[in-house]
C-alpha cells in the first residue's frame, strides 16, 4: 500500500455539486382551487351562477311539493262534500217501505258521518279549510227528482236502492283514488279504513 497516495472520499448520493444540472428540481404542483385561478371577477360570477342555479332548484322542488300538497288537498275536500251528499240520500232511506233498506240506509248513513267527522278533523289539523260552498259542491238534484217521480210511480224502495248503491260505488272509487294519490300516512289510514267499512256495506245482500 502506497502511503504517500492522497486519498479522495467517495461523493455520497444526493451530495453531487452537480446534480442541479442533470437532476433538475421539479416544480411543486399547483393546488387545486375550486373556483379556478381566474380573476375575481370570474370567481365572483362563477358563485352568482352556482347561488342561481340552487335557487332555481329549490323552486322547482317547491312548486312540485306545493302542488302535490294542494291535490291532495283538493281529494280530501271533495270527498268530504261526496260524504255530505251521500249522508243527505241515505237520510231518504227513513221513507223506504222495506224494512231492510232503511236498515242499509241507516248503516251507510251512520258509517259516512262517521267517516266525515274523522276526515273534517284531519283537515282542521293540517290548516285546510273547507267553505260552506265546497261543502254542498256534491249535492245532485237530480237525486231528489228521481226519487220524487219513483213514488209516484210506487217504485220508491227499488229506485232509492238504485241510488244509493251507485253513490257509494262512485264513493268508493273515489276513496281508492284519493289513497293512491295521497302522501300523509294519516291520511291514507283513514282513506283505507273508509275504503274498507264502505265496501262492506256495498256487500250486504
């Protein structure tokens, strides 16, 4: 071994003067920023347009809830004036000379107010209100100048029976319609349980 030899440490990795030139540094990676680098004025019109378009999305979905809420509305008040009829022509049954369709008269009549009661109430709960006029909105006069003429013609208990087995049907009809449009729980609880006690009745032999 040669002791006069001068003795030159390895350059370590990482440590050469040079590494600047063959390994450049890369540039650090520009955030990611949301609204873009634009100027402010981009920006500033750029949140104006996302503010516009969840305004114009809300009242959208408002105006869908709105006018599903006033339909259903509508059903519940309609079926309230078809109940108010439907009581007044099951009042008439009193004047039936068979016995057993003023009993039917009396039934539908006690199971109708009963109904209504349970649906005025569910309406006074939820603000709707329903005017005098809504209320008779049902009333067919053709009704009574039917029954009027059938006793004349001795042929009140098969006309009355006539009558009052279409009204229900249409009742029920319009019960079911207003279940499958209806939203509220409660308000199709007490739809189906109308449903159910007006079939029924429409089963009696």
């Amino acid at each position: 071994m040669n002791h006069n030899q001068s003795y030159e440490p390895k350059p370590t990795p990482g440590n050469n003067q040079y590494d600047f030139i063959t390994n450049p540094s890369k540039p650090p990676k520009k955030p990611f920023l949301l609204l873009g680098s634009g100027s402010m004025k981009s920006r500033l019109l750029l949140i104006g347009g996302i503010a516009v378009l969840l305004m114009v999305l809300f009242v959208v979905a408002s105006t869908i809830l709105t006018s599903g809420s006033k339909s259903a509305a509508g059903n519940l008040k309609s079926l309230v004036a078809q109940q108010q009829e439907l009581i007044r022509v099951a009042d008439m049954g009193a004047k039936a000379a068979d016995s057993n369709t003023r009993s039917i008269a009396i039934t539908a009549k006690l199971s109708v107010q009963t109904q209504q009661t349970a649906l005025k109430s569910h309406l006074e709960k939820n603000k709707i209100v329903l005017t005098k006029e809504e209320l008779a909105s049902k009333k067919d006069s053709e009704v009574d100048d039917a029954l009027k003429t059938a006793t004349s013609n001795n042929r009140y208990d098969d006309v009355f029976n006539e009558v009052l087995n279409s009204q229900l049907t249409n009742y029920a009809e319009a019960l079911q319609n207003a279940y499958n449009a209806a939203a509220n729980p409660t308000s199709k609880d007490l739809l189906s349980d109308s449903f159910s006690s007006t079939t029924a009745i429409l089963n009696v032999p």
